[in-house]
C-alpha cells in the first residue's frame, strides 16, 4: 500500500486522536498537542462525513473545557486549522479558541505574578555615579548585564572607577548614548561570584582580584579605551 504525505499526515492525527481520547476516558489531562490532534481529527471527520462548514466549526468549539486539558492549554490554543475533503473538494477549516473559547482560570504560560508589596531593584548593592560621554558618530547602547568597564572603546568615562559595575537598570533593558553628548549613569556592583570572562576581551578573572584589574586596565589602554 502507498501512501502519499497527505494521507500518512492524517493516519499520524488519528493515532494521536486515539491516544487523547484513550487519555481523557481515564480522567488524564490533556496536553496542547494532544488537545489539537483530538480537535483536528474530528473536524476531518465530521468533513469527510459530509457536515457543513459551519456545523464542524460549531462542533469543534464544544468538544474540550478547559477541565479536560493541562493549565495553559486553552490560551495557547488561538486556533486549529485543517485541511478537509469535503463532498465538493478540499477546503480550509479554521476555529478560533475552540477550548471554551480560551477562557481559562489559574496560570497563562509566560504570565508574570508579581510578589506583593515593593520590590526594591540591586537591594543594598554598592552604586556608583559616573559620566559618560560618546566620542563616537554614531549611538552606542549598553546593555543592563554588560561588564560597564569593558564597554565600547568609543565611551569616555573613569574606567577604573567603572570597574565591577554594570548599568543599574531593570534585567534586559539598557541606555543609549548619543553622539557627542555626555550623561551621567548610575552603577550597581556586579553580583554572583564576580568573575568576569569575554565580554570585551579585558578583564580576564575575579573582579576583587587587584591584579586582575591591573591586567584589564593595561590591555584597555593598549587599545585605547577612552578613560583607562
């Protein structure tokens, strides 16, 4: 028997149907993929039975609560689309959160929950205030982990003073200098075990190691970082 890749898709929907609804009899949770094999092999079905459009789209919307799937599952499922063989030929079968209608209690995958009360960024960490000016053409953006010594040859700020601090900003956000302006940032120690590799190439080692600093200091001025 041959089989093309159409006909081997929808044998592989069918196995998985059948092991989610072996799942859901068990009282099992489903999981997302699970879910949508269940939701696309019986829109298949019901077009391959003769069903109108409509009625497999209503159908399909009616067959999962959010009961029956793992937390998270409903928001993650915005849509299932099918390919179906209909009586007059092959159509595109869309539903839209067809797991009652996404609405979900408890966790959303990637929500934040926030801790009550305030939250106090770099708590008691040491900080110190410089200024920065780009003596370059062009914007140059820092980034909030980058080790603030090392950063673009073009910035002209105490690069001693520099040393062991990174920006202190929120994680993954950053500041950005403008050509010829000078501003002044604040820094917040690094954390950790304060070792610092790569980066700009510099500092090579414990950050509370003096002769680490002297090391990054002399290979910062060999190339000619502004302020070392």
């Amino acid at each position: 028997m041959n089989l093309s890749p159409t006909e081997l898709e929808r044998l592989t929907i069918f196995t998985a149907a059948e092991h989610a609804r072996r799942l859901k009899g068990r009282g099992v949770k489903l999981s997302h993929p699970e879910a949508v094999a269940l939701i696309a092999d019986e829109m298949l079905l019901a077009a391959r039975c003769g069903q109108a459009y409509e009625e497999i789209v209503n159908m399909a919307a009616r067959l999962l609560t959010p009961s029956d799937v793992e937390p998270g599952v409903p928001t993650l499922t915005e849509f299932i689309a099918v390919e179906a063989s209909f009586p007059e030929g092959t159509k595109l079968v869309i539903v839209f959160r067809p797991i009652a209608d996404g609405q979900e209690d408890g966790e959303v995958p990637g929500e934040i929950i926030m801790a009550e009360g305030e939250l106090e960024l770099n708590e008691g960490r040491e900080r110190v205030e410089i200024e920065v000016l780009n003596t370059a053409d062009r914007d140059i953006q820092v980034r909030s982990h980058a080790h603030f010594f090392e950063t673009n040859p073009a910035l002209q700020f105490d690069r001693r003073a520099a040393f062991g601090f990174r920006l202190d900003v929120a994680s993954g956000s950053g500041v950005r200098f403008e050509p010829g302006i000078s501003r002044k940032v604040t820094l917040v120690a690094m954390a950790g075990d304060r070792i610092v590799k790569g980066q700009g190439g510099l500092t090579r080692g414990r950050l509370d190691d003096p002769e680490v600093m002297a090391a990054a200091l002399e290979v910062a001025r060999a190339r000619c970082y502004k302020g070392a």
